[in-house]
C-alpha cells in the first residue's frame, strides 16, 4: 500500500460553490404552514429526483430548474447561460392550468402529496419536446424511453427560486445516501487530495474492481463508488441487488481506509 503523502484538501465543487438549497430551524416550520396554503404542483417521479439533486447542490452550480436562456445554451451549446459546462438540461415540465401568474409561489409535491419544496415562479415558457429530443438524445424514435416519456410531460417548463422543505423520503440504505456535502466531508477525513470517481448503473464485474482499484492506486487517491440509484431503465438490474454487490465489495475486496460508497439519486 502506497503512503499517503496529501494534505486532504479537496478541489473546489463545480462551479465554485456548493449549492445548498434546504431550508431549516424555525424557518423551515413557518413555510410548513405557508406551503399549506398555497397552490398545490404535484411533480413526477423524475421531477423528484432533479430536485434532490439541486437541493443538495448535486447540481451544483445550478439552483433552480432552468429558465430559458439556460435551458435553450444548454440544447444548443451545453453550456449554462454564464458560459459553464452542462451537457442535460434539468427543467420542470407541468401543465400550464395547473399553474398561477407569474411572480406567484407553488408548492411542489410528490405522488403522495407530501410537501417538498416551495417556489416562486419567475420564468413559464413553451418547449419543443421533438426538438430537445433531437439535439439532447440524438433521437426523435419513440422507442427511446426518454422520447416516448416526453411525450406525456407537462407542455410548459416552469422556473423560479427554490425552497427545499423535505427531500424524499427513503427506507432503504439511508447510511448510503449521502449529500455532497457529507461526501466532500468524509473524503477529506481520509486525507487524500485526488479522488477516483467510478458512477455506475450495473453490478460491478472483476474488471471494474480491478480498474477502480489500480486508477485509486496509481493517483495515491481516494475511491468514490458512486452508484445511480434513482429512475432505473429497461433492463436495468434493481438497485436493491446492486447496493448489495457494492456494499459486499467495499466491505470485503477494496481498500476501507481509502473507499467512499455513496449512492446517488439520479434519474
């Protein structure tokens, strides 16, 4: 085993700051009560998982789904409207009945009805599902499963200034669910100043261990096993069985003192 020789300290996150977009303490229970009162938006499944992912900065350095000069730089150059690199535009497709004026606030809520998030609605415009189809996916082919998804969508995207009340609620691997923020934390507690990412949606094989391994070894780095554990898509093992094989891994094949599991919950 290499010595570590690193000061532990961390490149700054994407973008130049960690976005944290959870609002807590007293502030947190007055919009509680504010959020009952408003008009409701109930989000897909998705929906749900962009905007954990941009409450917890995953995103980062987005803070909001995107409004239109984002949305339309990010189709056409991926980038965001200040210049930085984002290949996917993370937008909020809703129908327009189901939304106030401009300049007015809407709670989100799940398929359950559970209150997440408030926003103030700053941005509503029209979308082109075929033309973000082609330049995102490089298909227009219904039998894309993105493609023929889209097609249900909301006709509007909505946009506006976020205030996280609750992320989704989770009964499986919560000690495996990390933010960035608790990973950023936990990888400097290991002292390493470069860190081997390896995001996957499959069960790892001998290669990807060996890979992953030799990568954390040659850089004298840490290794983040970054699984995505949100939306899965046809054919795709369930992320039950492959937390599992990753967790049994960590566990008994790499390196504990210098390998972080963490899921993420991305669509």
């Amino acid at each position: 085993m290499s010595k570590n020789t690193a000061n532990g300290k961390l490149i700054s996150p994407y973008g130049g700051v960690l976005v944290n977009l959870l609002v807590t303490g007293d502030e947190r229970e007055e919009l509680i009560e504010h959020a009952n009162k408003l008009p409701p938006v109930q989000i897909s499944a998705r929906s749900l998982c962009d905007l954990e992912m941009l409450a917890t900065g995953a995103f980062s350095p987005l803070d909001r789904f995107m409004g239109k000069a984002d949305y339309e730089r990010v189709l056409t150059e991926m980038r965001l409207k200040n210049g930085v690199l984002f290949p996917i535009p993370i937008t909020l497709p809703v129908d327009e009945g189901a939304l106030p004026s401009w300049g007015e606030q809407i709670t989100l809520r799940d398929a359950r009805n559970n209150t997440l998030a408030i926003m103030q609605i700053e941005e509503i415009y029209p979308y082109d599902p075929q033309r973000e189809a082609r330049l995102v996916l490089g298909t227009t082919d219904p039998k894309h499963p993105l493609v023929s998804e889209m097609v249900r969508w909301g006709k509007v995207y909505v946009s506006g200034k976020l205030q996280v009340i609750n992320l989704p609620i989770y009964h499986d691997f919560v000690d495996l669910r990390l933010t960035p923020a608790q990973v950023r934390e936990r990888l400097e507690h290991m002292g390493y100043d470069k860190v081997v990412a390896f995001q996957t949606r499959n069960p790892l094989h001998r290669i990807h261990e060996e890979l992953t391994k030799r990568a954390a070894e040659e850089v004298n780095g840490a290794l983040l096993v970054h699984p995505v554990v949100g939306m899965t898509r046809p054919g795709d093992v369930d992320h039950y069985t492959r937390v599992r094989t990753y967790r049994a891994l960590v566990e008994n094949y790499y390196d504990q003192s210098r390998t972080l599991l963490s899921l993420l919950p991305l669509a």
